[in-house]
C-alpha cells in the first residue's frame, strides 16, 4: 500500500459518469486533440482514454484517421477551425497558470473571439487572428466601445504583433506544433 498517502482522497468514478463527462467536453469544444482532452481529465487520464474508446468504439464521438482529431461527429469534424484548437490550448495553457472558474466556446457571432474563460470576477476572451484576418479584426474592433477588455490574442505568425490595433489586449501568443504556447508583448 505504499504511495496510499497521495491517492486517500482519490473518489472512484463509473465508466459511465466518465464517459459522460468525456462526451460533454468534446461536445462542448466540437473537435480537439486527444492531448488536449486528456487536459481536463487531469489524474484521469487514463479513465478518460478509456471512455474515449468506449464512446468511438460505440459511435457516439468520431475520430479523423488522418488528423487523430476527435469531433462530436463527422459532420462536425468538417466544421473544425483551426483558430478554436488553437485557442484551447492557450486555455489549457491558462487552466495550469491560474484557477480559471468556468469556460466556454464562443458563438460565431463573437467572431473573432474563439473561448471565452472567467477567473473569479474577471472575463477574458481568447481571439485567434490569422493573417488573411487582420484587416478585418483590425477594423472590427476600431468601431468597439467596450471597456476594460482583457483579450488574449492567438496569432498565426508573431510577426503581426505591431499590426494588431485591438484595445485591451493583456498578451499575444503563438501556439507551437505540440500545444506549447509562447508569450509575448507589443513593444511600445
């Protein structure tokens, strides 16, 4: 029984209630990354594998066997945005530098926010811009009234860092191949 000491707390959860909770995050997010559901299974992970199994071996989830993309279905798979997956892993990345409350997948009439997420009493909005974006993004939020924004801007080349005209911005970042996301600040 060596190692009980960090586990007498751990709560034992039905294959079924994990499956649940499987099928709720990719429902939720529409297509991600194995890895990147695997992030909010954290001590989990290997009870959500298997319910991943379980839910492709079942067809209640779709897997691109090109890709290795997971999709609510196919249909939804071929809707997938790259912006959005790349977005969630700068909310993965956040979900491990801070306590974040609650997070959710913005509609598209949020273009070009991607994931909304909340810390407490703050709202932070996750915007992806990729290069054929910018003159759009940059003119969308040129008209923009809201105050006391906090964005987290998602570019697809950092080299677009001083054409990027959107108040309240907190941070840019790039996502590398692999989920590792890299942090950076507009010289001013």
């Amino acid at each position: 029984m060596e190692g009980w000491e960090d586990n007498w707390m751990a709560v034992y959860v039905s294959p079924e209630a994990m499956e649940e909770r499987t099928l709720m995050v990719i429902r939720k997010y529409n297509v991600l990354y194995m890895k990147q559901l695997l992030h909010f299974f954290e001590g989990e992970e290997k009870a959500a594998g298997k319910a991943v199994s379980r839910l492709l071996k079942n067809r209640q989830i779709y897997r691109n066997p090109h890709t290795g993309l997971l999709a609510s279905n196919e249909f939804a798979y071929s809707l997938k945005d790259e912006g959005t997956i790349q977005s969630l892993w700068v909310l993965i990345d956040m979900m491990h530098k801070r306590e974040v409350d609650g997070h959710y997948l913005a509609v598209k009439e949020d273009f070009p926010v991607r994931i909304l997420f909340f810390c407490g009493q703050d709202i932070y909005d996750i915007i992806y811009i990729g290069i054929g974006d910018l003159k759009l993004v940059n003119g969308m939020f040129a008209k923009s009234r809201r105050s006391e924004e906090n964005h987290i801007i998602v570019l697809e080349d950092k080299v677009m860092i001083s054409q990027i005209e959107v108040p309240g911005i907190i941070g840019f970042c790039v996502v590398k191949e692999g989920g590792e996301v890299e942090y950076y600040r507009k010289r001013t």
